[in-house]
C-alpha cells in the first residue's frame, strides 16, 4: 500500500469516528506493524486523491491487467485524473498490490 509523508502525531487534530467492532479488528490485522490508525489514514487519503485527482506521481499504481467494464457511476481515472461518466466505457486495472482502479479507455494508449 501507497505511504504517504507522516506528520507528526502532536501536529494532527483528534477526531472520534465509530466503528463496527469487526472492522476494527480487520483493520488491526491488516495493518500489521503500521497500526490501524494510520492505515484508516492512507485510506483516507487514497480516497481523497482520487476523488480529487490530485496524484502524485509516487502514488500512481502500477497496472498487471485491465478488464473492461462500464461505468455506473462518476468516476475518476487514477491515471490521467480524467472524469468517467456514468454508463461509458472504461476499464479496471488491477494493481500490484492487489486493488482495482477505474481507467480511462484511453489511458493506457501509447501517445
């Protein structure tokens, strides 16, 4: 999974979110030395880059193969930031560590 730079804890504001128990849990045994803590923050992150489409170039996912697919919802391509509108073509890349990312059908295309 993608690490971002850490700040420091004391620099971070506290905030109470609930959790199911049983995601607690999982999150606690996948994030392994880490600490589920700043794992719930990677994937905040990861989630607000993609949203925004503000990637840095470390962050870009390394792509084993695509699978075709259509969009169902606003999307955004975790390669080229462009929108994907609901109802057109697109693709999933499966990535290197094992997640599915929405592509652009033209973003794998040699320029």
């Amino acid at each position: 999974m993608h690490t971002l730079t850490r700040t420091a804890t004391t620099d971070m504001e506290v905030t109470s979110i609930r959790l199911e128990r049983e995601l607690k849990e999982k999150l606690k045994e996948l994030s392994g030395n880490q600490g589920y803590q700043a794992l719930i923050r990677d994937i905040l992150w990861q989630y607000v880059q993609q949203k925004s489409g503000d990637y840095p170039l470390q962050a870009l996912p390394k792509i084993r193969v695509t699978i075709p697919a259509t969009a169902r919802q606003e999307e955004r391509c975790m390669l080229t930031g462009k929108i994907i509108q609901p109802n057109e073509p697109m693709l999933l890349g499966l990535t290197t560590t094992g997640g599915m990312v929405p592509l652009s059908t033209s973003s794998l295309q040699d320029g």
